[in-house]
C-alpha cells in the first residue's frame, strides 16, 4: 500500500535535481530577512538555521511494494539574544507572518530567561571564511520503480542465500536530498547542499531451534558507490545464519573485540567524557583530563572534518565556527576537549568548532586484518550487536546486554546471546590492545574492529 497521493508518487518519480545554487541563494535570502525582522523587533544579536529537505523512501515485504514515502520538510530556527538573556524558536510554516510571530516568540522568551555570561553568538575571529569543496551533493534521478526494482533484489538475494532463510522482514531504500543555510548578525550567511542515499535488509533465519534477526546497510552521499543490493541482501542473511543456534558459555574474564559495526559507539562514549558540557558540570568521568592519559599510547583520535564526500564533513559547526583538523586523543594523551563556544566560556577555553559534534572522528592506530586480531585473541567473545543503556559517564562504570560470537583459537565456535559484558571505561581504553582494519565509514566515527585485552563476560 503507498502512503502517497498519485500526484506526490509522480514528485518522487521525478526526483532529479531538487536543488541547485539557486535554491542556496533563495535559502540565505530567508535567512537575511529572519535577521533583519530580528534586529527590528530589538535583538542585540541572533542567528538562524534554516533547511529545505527532499526525501523518497520505497519499503518492500514478501515481493510487495508496501510503501512509498515522499517528504518535503521546510523550516527554519531563531535564536536571539538580548544582551546575555537568550530565547529560541522555531517553526515549518516560512510565511512572511510566521516569520514575524516566530521573532516575536523567541524574544518574549529572552525577555523572561535570565542573564547567562556565556551565552552569545560565536566570537567572530571563529567564523569561517574559507568553505570547502567537500563534494557533498550527488544528484540522481532515483524514481520509485527504481527503488522498488533494488529493494526487491535485496529481499530475493537475501532469502536464496540459504534454505534457513526464514524471510526478509523488510527491505528499504531511499534517497535524500538536503539544502541548508546558516546566519547570525555578526554578518556570517551561508548555504550549501548534500545528498544521502541509503540501502537496507531486515532478515530472519530460522531452523528448529528458534529464529534470529539481523540486519545490513550502506549509506553514502553518492548512489553509485552503495554497496550492491545483492551484498546487502546476502549479507544481512549470512549474518542472521551465524546467531543461529546459541550456546552457554561459562562466565568469566574473557579479551572481548568490538565488531566494527559497534565499535564506534564505544568511542563515542569517549568522546562523551571529553564533551565540553560533561566537563563544566563535572559530570565526567574524565574530569580534568587535559593532557593525560586516558588510553593506551598505541591509539590516536584525529578529526578530519573535509574529507572529500564523507559522510561527517563540514567547513563549519553550527554556530558558523571553522572546522579544522586536530586530535583529541593523541598516543593516549587528551589534547582537546569537544567545545562549543558556549561550554568553551564556560572552561575559559576557545571553542573547537564542535557545536555541532565531531567531524571524521578517525582511530589513528596500527591496524591489523580482523583474522590476525581474533588469532591474537585466542579464545574469547566478538561482540556484534550490544542491548540497554548501561553506561555511565560520570563514574566510567560500562555494563551492557551483548550477544555474538564465540572464540575458540582464534575460530568461530557457536553464537552465544543473553550475555553481560561489564568493565570500567577507563581501564578499557588503557587495555585495547589491537585495531581492525575493516574501518566502517558509515559514521562520524571511523574505527574498525576494536579488542578489549580483558572483560567480565556473564551468562544471563
């Protein structure tokens, strides 16, 4: 059944090139206006984001096209100053009077809030000046049948891998095009656009013993390098097969290695300590950590924010700061908290261009093929997919439901899930020992496969 009227299918079948320079040029002029209406209603300061986002989603189940989803997303958010007192707003109606009763709004909230000294717009020595070509707009035609036709080629290429093959739960693909704009009075205006396509399998196996799910997917801001339906069909099947048949194992310390299609969650956690906002509250476990150790020397956490078409590249944050290249970990050694003009003030530190988050977060190490590590490993747990919310930040404490795989010389043995894997953060990090080369690109963080040397592995 498709969500859409034959008129929006039509839009979508006709998904060409949904923005051009003109469309950016339009965007910063909405932009001008918000400010101007902003300055003549009394703010000492504002800045606005504003947005303009195209999407197209094709879902197929059993062979049947199940829906079609076509999006148009307008809007834009104010922020205004008066003096030190700050108010927001935001709306998805762009009228001439939206714009004016959304001003209004975010000033009566400022007038209300009290003072805060280090509120304000970004210091302007920050400001970029300088917007790189980080080839972030791939425009191509992708229509409905298009996506129908790779969606079921995904459901097929999965279901014929083995007979096991209970079904493909669902397939997705879809496309997205975006342009926005950025301003604030200090006179910095600017828009750019990008692009997003992506692919996805849902599959269950089955055999007498139970059913087990997983799933696959590629992302990238350019549709001819996705990875093909058939590998995304075939393998989100091979990895639904593996999980059959799940084992006990005994509870105990065991080296547990990160597949890469987590591991970057655990360096987020990481870089959550390092957060300017986790630091001014002293609410982190890294707590005043600038320039010592917090990992093994042999890891290094380097931001590469223009890469040429990666998915985390940015010429600036979202206060209109430069992004530039530096690390945050450097042979285990904290060289920059993550700041944002607001919790920079707040450490008497400048900001580092991170409102926005990281940017190409990249494991700098000596990486390894993922077969050296897991020999190195012996006989121990590769982690594959992690359950719950058992991670604390402020005391480093990590304990969460984990299911995967296990080791035994260097060899998968069985699937084991219903599994609690437990350690402190701070000892994790000064104990991983090796580095997989199978780099997942599909993140802001970019990291491979990643082994702890020691955890506590439970049985449930």
């Amino acid at each position: 059944m498709s969500s859409m009227k034959s008129s929006e299918i039509q839009a979508a079948m006709d998904f060409q090139e949904p923005h051009t320079k003109q469309d950016e040029e339009s965007l910063k002029g909405f932009v001008q206006r918000i400010l101007d209406e902003a300055k003549k209603q009394g703010a000492s300061a504002a800045e606005v984001a504003a947005g303009d986002d195209i999407g197209l989603s094709v879902v197929v189940r059993s062979g049947d096209l199940e829906t079609v989803e076509f999006s148009r997303d307008r809007g834009f958010g104010i922020t205004v100053y008066l003096g030190n007192k700050k108010g927001s707003s935001s709306t998805t109606d762009i009228s001439d009077d939206s714009i004016r009763e959304s001003v209004e709004a975010a000033v009566g909230i400022a007038r209300y809030t009290e003072p805060d000294p280090f509120s304000g717009l970004a210091d302007p020595d920050r400001l970029a000046t300088e917007f790189h070509d980080l080839d972030l707009y791939h425009p191509r035609a992708m229509d409905v049948d298009e996506a129908k036709e790779n969606a079921l080629i995904i459901e097929s290429c999965a279901q014929d891998v083995d007979s096991k093959i209970f079904k493909c739960d669902s397939s997705r693909v879809g496309s997205a095009s975006a342009c926005t704009a950025y301003g604030n009075s200090l006179g910095f205006l600017h828009a750019e656009r990008e692009s997003r396509y992506n692919m996805f399998a849902d599959v269950i196996a089955k055999n007498k013993d139970g059913m087990q799910r997983d799933y696959w997917y590629s992302t990238n801001r350019n549709a001819d390098e996705l990875e093909t339906p058939s590998s995304i069909g075939e393998t989100a099947a091979n990895r639904a097969l593996l999980k059959l048949d799940p084992r006990p194992i005994p509870t105990g310390e065991y080296p547990v290695l990160f597949d890469r299609g987590i591991a970057s969650g655990l360096i987020g956690h990481l870089i959550s300590g390092l957060g300017g906002r986790a630091q001014y509250l002293k609410s982190s476990y890294l707590l005043d950590s600038m320039n010592k150790q917090v990992a093994t020397d042999a890891l290094t956490l380097r931001e590469h924010p223009h890469l040429k078409g990666a998915l985390g590249s940015r010429s600036y944050d979202s206060e209109g700061v430069a992004t530039t290249e530096k690390p945050f970990v450097e042979h285990g050694i904290v060289r920059n908290y993550v700041l944002s003009s607001y919790s920079g003030r707040h450490l008497d530190m400048p900001t580092t261009g991170n409102a926005s988050g990281v940017c190409n977060l990249t494991v700098e190490a000596t990486l390894q093929p993922v077969d050296d590590i897991l020999k190195q490993m012996g006989t121990g747990l590769l982690v594959q997919s992690l359950m719950g919310q058992g991670v604390n930040i402020v005391t480093g404490d990590y304990s969460r439901g984990a299911s995967g795989y296990w080791i035994v010389d260097g060899e998968f043995a069985h699937a084991v899930d219903e599994l609690t894997i437990a350690g402190k953060l701070d000892e994790m990090f000064m104990h991983m020992i090796a580095f997989g080369d199978d780099i997942d690109l599909r993140h802001s963080i970019r990291t491979g496969s990643l082994l702890v040397e020691s955890m506590t592995v439970a049985a449930n």
